[in-house]
C-alpha cells in the first residue's frame, strides 16, 4: 500500500482535481492503519458536488475505525442517501455507527429498512441478518436472537446457502 500511496500522490501532483485519485489514496492510507491521514483525503472529496456514494462510505468506514461514532453515523446516510447500487455495507455501517453511539433500537432499525430495502426478504439478505444477528447477541437479547436465526434459516435456499448461513451465524 506504501507504493500504491506514493503513485496516487504522484498523479495527484500533476491533477490534484482528480477526486477518484484520491479516494484511492484515502484507501491506501487506511490500509496502512493511517485512519486520521486517511480521513483528511475522503473529507476532502466527500464535499464536493456530486460526490460518490463510495466516498462518503469509505469516510464512514475511516470514522468507524477511529470511535468517531457520529461523523461516522452521517457520513454512511449521505452514502446511503447517493448509493445507485447495493447500499448493504453502508447500511451495516450505518448500523454499527449507531451501535457504536448506544441507539441499539435505531440500529436494528436500519438494518430492517435495509432487509426489506429491495421489496424482497431472501438470501441477498444474509449480511444485513449477520449484523441483525451480532446486535441482538451483543444486546444478550435471547428471544430476538432466536427469531433471528429463525429468520436467516428461512432465506436459504439450498445447502450451500444453509452452510453459509450457519458459518456466518457461527462465526459470531
């Protein structure tokens, strides 16, 4: 990541309007455990007009890493609010964010909007039911815990998908 960094500083010497650059040089410095650094590079971006989902979620993530729990909470609902894609890890985000800052009920909130985000509860769904999961095991929760795990059985639909289920409720 060290030479990824000193390449992206190099193209940013000769365009340092080069937004996209940049993100990337904010990842390469987060990569290197450099959150602070990283974060003066994505704040650097995230404010300009039209700027990328994956911007303001990779400020998000940064914020995260240093306990920066409500820079972190808003930085993920502009990417949330910008997302043209799967917003999945912005909402996860979002949601350990607001872990983060003790509003366990908004956070399962949000991780519910996300579930039901595309119209559809499936296996599409299984990383918004991880996290659904680590919060009501985190909250010791028992009951909600066991209708999680009911819920997440539900959603595969094969083997395979049973498996990885069960390694990803597991793993926690």
């Amino acid at each position: 990541y060290d030479v990824a960094e000193r390449s992206f500083k190099q193209v940013l010497l000769v365009d340092p309007q080069l937004a996209y650059v940049r993100n990337f040089l904010g990842l390469a410095i987060a990569y290197q455990g450099r959150h602070e650094n990283a974060l003066e590079q994505f704040r650097r971006i995230t404010g300009l007009p039209g700027s990328d989902a994956a911007w303001h979620g990779n400020e998000g993530h940064v914020c995260l890493e240093l306990e920066r729990f409500s820079e972190a909470k808003d930085a993920f609902q502009q990417a949330i609010d910008r997302a043209t894609d799967n917003p999945v890890s912005y909402y996860c985000g979002l949601a350990d964010a607001l872990v983060g800052l003790e509003q366990y009920r908004d956070a399962v909130a949000v991780i519910e909007k996300g579930i039901h985000a595309d119209g559809s509860v499936d296996f599409q769904d299984l990383d918004y039911f991880t996290k659904l999961l680590y919060i009501n095991i985190r909250e010791r929760r028992a009951e909600e815990v066991r209708h999680t795990l009911i819920r997440m059985k539900e959603i595969a639909a094969d083997e395979e998908q049973a498996r990885l289920l069960a390694y990803k409720a597991g793993s926690l």
